[in-house]
C-alpha cells in the first residue's frame, strides 16, 4: 500500500504543474491574439498581391523576366519555418517530418540547400546531409524587416545568377486556431496562378490591356523582388499566428490532462485513506471482542 | 463600352499592416515615379510604380491624404489598388498622438 503522504505530494505536484500550463496557456492567448490580428490584417495584402501578380503574368511571357523563367532543378533551396520554443504539441514535429521526407525525395534528382529559421529546425537537421546556408534562431520574434529584405535579397541573388534553381519554403499555416497546416509552396520561380485572373475577365481581357508605367520591363523588375519579400513575411507570420495557437491547445490539454490525474490520485488517496480506517476499526473491534470473551 | 464609365472608382489603399483606406471617391491623385498622376473614373487599364509622396482621394465632402513609400498601383475603369510597403494616414496620426498624450 503506497503511503498516504507519497500520494499527498504527488497531487500536489501534478497541481503545480498544472498552474504552469495554465500560465502558459493564457500567454499563449494573449500572444496568439496579437500575432492572428497581425496576420488578418495582412491578409487583404497577401490575397492581392498575388491576383496582380497573375494579372501581370497574362501579359509578360516567362522568358521576359529571370524570376518568372523556369529552370531544371538541379539546385534548390529549402526554407523551413519553424518555432524557437517546444510545448506547442505536433507544431514543430509534424512540420520537419513533411519536410524531410520532401526534400529527401528532392534530393535524388538534385542538390538540396537549406535555410532553417527557429531553433527546432536548426537541431533537427543538425546531422543531415544537406548543407545549411544559413540558420536564423534565437529570438527569431524579433526578426525586422532588414533581416527578411536582405534573406529575400540573397535568394533572388543566387537563383539570378543560376546557383539556386528553385526555392520551396515549409512552414505552417494558420489555417484555423485548432490545427495549422504544414505547407510546403514555390517561391522561386514566381509561378502565377493564372487560371484565375483569366476566368475574372473572360472575352473582356484584350480590351483591358493596360498601360504601363515606366515601361513594362522596368516595372516588373521592381515588383517582381517586392513581391517576394511580402510573400516571404507573410510565411513567417503565418507560422507565428499557428505556433501560438499550437502552444495554446497544447497547454489547454495538458490542464485538463492534469486536471484528470488530480481527480484520479484524489480518488486513490480517499480509498487508501477509507481503508486504513477500516482495518483500525476492525482491528479496534476485534480486540474489544476479545476482551469481552474474557 | 464608352457607355458605362463608372462614376466613382473605388479606392483601395492596402499594406502589409492593414487595409488603409478602402472607399468610393470621385479622383486620385498618385505619386508616380516622374511627377503626380490623377485619375478620374474610367481610366485606361494602368500598372504602375510608385514614388513616395502624398495619396490624395477627393471625395464629394472633402478629401483624404495617405503619405505612401513607395509600392506599385493597379488602376481599372472603376476601380484603384494601391499596394505599398509602407504608408500612413490621417487617423494613424492621430492614434499615434494619442498615445504620446
């Protein structure tokens, strides 16, 4: 029989840990408040500027600008989204595991580089085979503007100068606040998702051919780069969003989680306890009886 | 198709942050790259960089002014898109003065 004071201190313990994620959880949701405002604000943006993109690509050929040409892929370079901080659940697991098993498959038709912001992915591939080009962790919710300019900048430099023939970024999406998605998307080459733009305007599309101004090429040499760059901060703050809603649920369920054991060990100990009394009083009872014989 | 210029065109100003400005006014005024352009419902289809300077969008009670840093505007017969990086209104003013005070 397992003493009393050893279960005693035991529901006391899973109760302390219990406050802690209990803490967790209410800064996870208020962190998570801040990030999804930030993302759906965003979102008017990221919805739009790929439209225009697939607006632009109607009228300039592939061949006309680098970033929209397609290569073979015998380089490529992956970028892989994850969190500073464990405790978020399947958050970060889910998301290295679709990745590796992608780029391994990648990695048989051709050489795969990779990118690694968060301190998860940075352990994760610390004994696999592809090179890392760079790795952002620590403090990745601090990462400014400049940081993301100049990471976009790098990789439209190399894919220009044909040492990068592709780039495919993973990360999560914040798809809904109970689960995120992995999603794994091309950035390098732009591919505009021309479908759509051509189904908005039907017949009408040669009549609106536009103006441009400056002239076509120069245009889209500026917001080609700018395109990507947003593109690129939106992953991230999509992954942000989704990894403080991972946190969230995660620290709810082990509440509830430890709020079980408490009741079960509350249980055990109640029994122990009744137990004990009952064998003191018949213990108590058979020594009157025995007294009483005499 | 002279026949049905549209009479207002709608303004959407949008940023990374938030969506400025999205309401139907009578014209715009651009900064572009070699000086200001403005637009009237029904303008030609336009893609266009921009500079950095003040948006201007004329209502018919009173106007509205954005300064903007740079980005690019997609304008139709009816309608305006203007995509920037980085641009403030006149209420972020003043939300930021109030948070001086």
């Amino acid at each position: 029989m397992p003493a009393l004071i050893d279960l005693r201190r035991r529901i006391r313990s899973v109760r302390n840990t219990q406050q802690i994620t209990q803490a967790m959880k209410t800064v996870a949701t208020a962190k998570l408040k801040k990030a999804q405002r930030t993302v759906l604000e965003a979102r008017p943006y990221w919805h739009s500027s790929p439209d225009l993109i697939s607006e632009i690509a109607l009228w300039v050929t592939r061949e006309s600008h680098p970033l929209l040409s397609k290569r073979k892929e015998k380089k490529i370079i992956g970028i892989v989204i994850t969190s500073d901080k464990g405790l978020c659940g399947a958050f970060n697991s889910n998301l290295l595991e679709e990745a590796k098993s992608y780029f391994e498959e990648k990695s048989q038709t051709s050489d795969v580089r990779l990118v690694l912001i968060g301190k998860k992915a940075r352990s994760f591939f610390k004994n696999s085979p592809y090179t890392v080009e760079r790795s952002y962790s620590d403090a990745i919710q601090k990462l400014t503007e400049e940081d993301f300019n100049d990471l976009a900048q790098l990789l439209i430099h190399k894919y220009l100068f044909h040492k990068v023939d592709a780039v495919y970024v993973a990360y999560n999406e914040f798809k809904s606040i109970l689960a995120p998605r992995v999603t794994i998307a091309k950035i390098l080459p732009i591919e505009p998702p021309e479908k759509k733009a051509k189904d908005a305007y039907g017949d009408e599309l040669e009549y609106l051919f536009p103006d441009w101004e400056p002239a076509m090429i120069p245009l889209i040499q500026t917001l080609l780069p700018l395109y990507i760059k947003s593109q690129f901060r939106h992953f991230f703050f999509e992954s942000f969003a989704a990894e403080h809603a991972a946190r969230m649920m995660a620290m709810d369920n082990a509440t509830k989680n430890a709020e079980d054991l408490v009741e079960e060990l509350t249980m055990d100990l109640n029994k122990i306890r009744q137990a004990g009394i009952t064998k003191e009083l018949l213990e108590i009872m058979t020594a009157v009886e025995a007294l009483a014989k005499k | 198709m002279s026949e049905n210029i549209p009479s207002t065109l709608r303004v959407k100003v949008i940023t990374p942050q938030k969506l400025l400005f999205d309401e139907e006014v009578q014209e715009i005024s651009l900064p572009g790259m070699d000086g200001y352009l403005g637009i009237l419902p029904g303008h030609r289809p336009l893609i266009t960089a921009i500079g950095e300077g003040n948006i201007t969008c004329r209502r018919r009670r009173g106007e509205e002014q954005f300064f903007i840093h740079g980005g690019y505007a997609r304008v139709m017969p009816g309608q305006v898109l203007v995509f920037t990086e980085l641009g403030r209104g006149e209420s972020d003013k003043e939300s930021d003065n109030n948070v001086e005070g």
